[in-house]
C-alpha cells in the first residue's frame, strides 16, 4: 500500500523544536524581573480573539434601552475575520463593523461556528434590516437590503427577545 509522506508534519515539528530552543536561549539570557515583567504583561492582555477593545452601544427599541458591549471591526483584516471561530457569544457582547460611510455591504458565515443576528445600521443610527439566526458555516451571501455604514453581530435570538426591529435607534459615536 502506498503511503503519502507528510514532508509539512516534519517541517512543522522542526520548526516549533527551532522555537522553543530559540525562546529557551533567549529566557536565559533575560534577567528574572524581565521575564515576570513580560508575562505580567501577557496575562494582563488577555484574550486577543476575545478582543481588547470593548465599546457600550445603545438600542432603542419599543420594548426599551438595549445596552451592548461590542468590539470594534474597523480595519479589513478584522472585518474579514469578524466573529469567525469563536465558539459562544454572550448575550449582551457583539461586534460592530464599521465601513465608513453608508454603502450596500454583504456578510457572510463563513468560518462563523455559532448562529448570530446581523443588524445592518445607517450612519444616522438607523436600523434599516436584520438577519435573524443567520445559518453557522454559511457561504450565502447575506446582502444589507440598502446602504448602511455599520454592521452589529450579536448571537442568534436576540433581536426577537429584546424586541429590536427595523427602524429602530442604535446610539454610538459612529452614528450621528
């Protein structure tokens, strides 16, 4: 039987022995405050998935004032990355997509292994559409229905618990 050689494996192991000599040399030659000092500072940092920004945006809705933790998505690596390979959302976190100036946009699931609801937002803080339960894993393109400057993902329910529908207010500083 014919086996395939996995020639990446072994490169891969190589490389991480390569790292771990390379930090091992490097360690021993930083004093021990140093090396408190910067894993003082790696603990401190956090989560950098669970992003290290959070931000309050506000939701008017019929049914009251709606309060969000989001992180920002402002550049295009982390629009493109959005809320990919995240395994839980907590109700009341999201992350904001800001594209600048009001534009059709398009989303997608990709990557996406939780179902979210995707609020499309004009610059004037309007609601214009929401895709409620947007389906994980997901290549569909999910369009904005008009031009919006803002997307906000929250985890898939939320809009049909807290009652927030089209046309409804989102306060932050983005929108004026």
């Amino acid at each position: 039987m014919f086996r395939q050689r996995n020639t990446f494996g072994r490169w891969k192991a190589f490389a991480i022995r390569a790292a771990i000599g390379f930090l091992q040399n490097r360690a021993r030659r930083l004093s021990t405050a140093a090396v408190l000092v910067s894993v003082a500072a790696l603990a401190l940092a956090g989560d950098p998935a669970a992003g290290a920004d959070p931000h309050t945006l506000e939701i008017v809705s019929k049914s009251g004032v709606h309060v969000f933790s989001v992180e920002l998505a402002v550049t295009d690596e982390e629009r493109a990355r959005g809320l990919m390979f995240r395994r839980e959302l907590p109700d009341g976190k999201g992350m904001l997509f800001d594209f600048g100036r009001d534009q059709d946009v398009a989303m997608w699931m990709q990557n996406t292994l939780i179902p979210l609801d995707m609020l499309f937002i004009t610059a004037g803080g309007r609601i214009v559409r929401i895709a409620e339960n947007t389906e994980p894993m997901s290549t569909r393109i999910i369009p904005s229905g008009g031009p919006v400057r803002a997307v906000l993902e929250v985890i898939g329910g939320t809009a049909k618990k807290y009652g927030i529908a089209a046309g409804d207010r989102v306060a932050h500083p983005w929108f004026r």
